[in-house]
C-alpha cells in the first residue's frame, strides 16, 4: 500500500500536494516550521524537523512511508542531505521534484558567486541600495558591509535585531509578480538585486524587475546535494508513483 511523505515548502510541492489529494493517495505534507501561518495543503500536515538522518529514517519506519518525495527548495540542502540518507536506511523509495535553474537572459547584469560569503563580497563597500530577497536566515553576513542600505524581504516580521543598521524591511510572502516587483524596486531607488538561484515561478519576478530596470544581480548558485532520482514535474512525479515506466526520470547531475 503506498503511504507518501512529500517534503515541502515550494510552490511545486503545493502544486504536488493538490495532485496526490486528487488521487485520492495516503500522505503526509511536511513543513519545518519556518514560517507562522504556513499555506494549508489538501494533505494531513506535519510540521518541524524530524531529528537528523536518523530521525527521519525512524519516522520513515514508525509512519509505514514507502515512497518520500523531496520537493524542498534547491536550498534546502540539509533536508535533502538528509532524505538520501533516511531512505537508504530505511530501504524507501525517494525522488526530488526540482525546478531547474534561471539562467541569465542576453540583457541581464548577473554577477554569478557561490556563497553568501562571495555575495557580500561583490557589493560595493558604501552608498550601494541593495534588495536582498533571501528570507531572514541569511542577512547576519551582510553586517560586514554596514555602509549600504538593506531592502529586506521576510515573510514574517523578525523576531530580535537585525544586525544591519541601515535597513528598510518589507514583509510579504510570495509567489510575486514582476509589476509589484518593479514598483518595489524602483520605490527604494535599488541598485543591486541579490537573489538565490531558486528556479521555479514563484521567486522569478524580480529577475525580470531587474532586468527591465537594468539592475545588476548577484546571483547565488545552488548548495551541492546528494545525487538522487530527480523529476522537473508534477505529472512525471505522479507516473513514477503509478510505476509506469514513461517517467522519463534521470538522477540529478
Ligand atoms: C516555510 C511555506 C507555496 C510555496 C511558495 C517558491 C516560491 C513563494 C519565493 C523573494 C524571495 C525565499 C523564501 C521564497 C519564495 C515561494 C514558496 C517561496 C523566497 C514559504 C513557506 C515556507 C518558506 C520558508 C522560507 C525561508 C526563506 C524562503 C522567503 C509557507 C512561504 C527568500 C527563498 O522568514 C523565514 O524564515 C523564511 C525562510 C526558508 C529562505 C531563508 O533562508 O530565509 N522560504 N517559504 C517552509 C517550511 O516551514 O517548511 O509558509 O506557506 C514557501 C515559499 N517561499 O506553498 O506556494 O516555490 O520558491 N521563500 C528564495 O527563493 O530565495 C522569497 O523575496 O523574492
Ligand atoms: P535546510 O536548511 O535544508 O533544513 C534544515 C533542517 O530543517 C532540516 O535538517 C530539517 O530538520 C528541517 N527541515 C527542512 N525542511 C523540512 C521539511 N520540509 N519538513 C520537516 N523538516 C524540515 O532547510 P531550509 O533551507 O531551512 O528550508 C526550510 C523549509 O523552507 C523547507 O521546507 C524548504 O523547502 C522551505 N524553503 C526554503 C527556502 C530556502 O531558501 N532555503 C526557500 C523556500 C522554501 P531535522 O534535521 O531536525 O529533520
């Protein structure tokens, strides 16, 4: 009997959930509590970490999991780190459902890096008016360059000090649209845009801000993860799960 623990937390996985309830599967819709009022999802919902690699693989076994779906952020390595691990442990079947990476267009300025670290690096050291659309677990590195002001994006307001003295902080959840974006954009006199590499609709609008306001953007590249079974859509997703064999799938690179 297949039992489903689908990993959430993208725009993906709340489109996979609707797809799994509409076929009536048994599953489970995991969250890691990161945020106050996490979007409902059309499948019983589980939220917070399961305790490490051993943890999951625990939960794996005591829940009766036979297949888990990793449809996490491309950021969320830990996590998926953690689900290759679990699933070999407890012998369950895994695939990641992953939106591929934005690539530049021949009229955008991204200045590519693949860290944080290097991110505040190429920020200039003064004057500079920088959104910086990477939610709140990220923000203490850009302390070493004070001299700039931060537009920061967060989905709830910030519990403690920010360790930036010249901020402005926007609270807003996506998916956003390229005109909000814009008007953001231009509302702040924004001169640098630092983005993660998410992929995926819900993130992309102030790509495409940037691109119409000739902005520069730091783009950060994608933490590695583990090799594993890897599809770039729902419906692929769901003939793997069926076992049709027209799945299409290849591992991850
Ligand atoms: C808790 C679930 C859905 C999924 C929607 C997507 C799109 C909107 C855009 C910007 C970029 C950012 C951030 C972002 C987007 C979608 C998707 C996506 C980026 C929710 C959600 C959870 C989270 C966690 C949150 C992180 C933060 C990252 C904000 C729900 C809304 C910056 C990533 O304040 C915090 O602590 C936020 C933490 C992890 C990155 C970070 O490191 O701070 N996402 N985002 C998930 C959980 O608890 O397991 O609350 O409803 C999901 C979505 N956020 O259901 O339709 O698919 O990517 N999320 C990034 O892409 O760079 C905002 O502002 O332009
Ligand atoms: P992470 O750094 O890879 O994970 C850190 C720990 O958080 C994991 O080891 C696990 O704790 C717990 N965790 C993460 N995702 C979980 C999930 N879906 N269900 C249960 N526990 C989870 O993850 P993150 O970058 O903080 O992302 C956390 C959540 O936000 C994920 O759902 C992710 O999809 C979503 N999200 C992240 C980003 C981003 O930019 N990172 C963007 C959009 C959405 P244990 O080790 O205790 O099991």
């Amino acid at each position: 009997m297949t039992r489903i623990l689908l990993l959430g937390g993208t725009t993906e996985a709340s489109r996979l959930a609707v797809a799994l309830a509409e076929a009536g599967m048994d599953g489970v819709f995991s969250y890691a509590g990161r945020t106050a009022r996490p979007v409902t999802q059309p499948l019983p919902l589980r939220v917070g970490g399961f305790g490490g690699g051993e943890g999951l693989a625990a939960f794996l076994k005591a829940e009766g999991i036979t297949h888990v779906i990793d449809a996490t952020h491309p950021f969320a390595a830990q996590m998926s780190a953690n689900a290759v691990y679990a699933c070999e442990r407890a012998n369950v079947a895994l695939c990641a459902l992953e939106r591929p990476a934005w690539q530049a267009q021949l009229s955008d300025d991204w200045r590519h890096v693949d860290n944080l670290a290097e991110a505040v690096e190429a920020l200039p050291e003064v004057g500079a008016r920088v959104f910086l659309a990477i939610g709140k677990q990220n923000l203490a590195a850009f302390a070493g360059k004070p001299g700039n002001h931060y537009l920061l994006r967060l989905v709830d307001p910030p519990e403690g000090q920010i360790p930036l003295p010249d901020k402005t902080v926007e609270i807003a959840r996506g998916p956003f649209d390229v005109a909000g974006d814009r008007a953001l954009l231009q509302a702040h006199g924004i001169t640098h845009v630092v983005s993660k590499n998410a992929g995926g609709s819900g993130a992309e609008a102030k790509l495409q801000a940037a691109r119409d306001l000739g902005l520069p953007v730091i783009m950060i590249a994608r933490p590695k993860v583990p090799q594993r079974l890897t599809f770039g859509t729902v419906p692929a997703v769901m003939a793997w799960l069926s076992g049709r064999p027209d799945h299409g799938a290849e591992p991850s690179a």
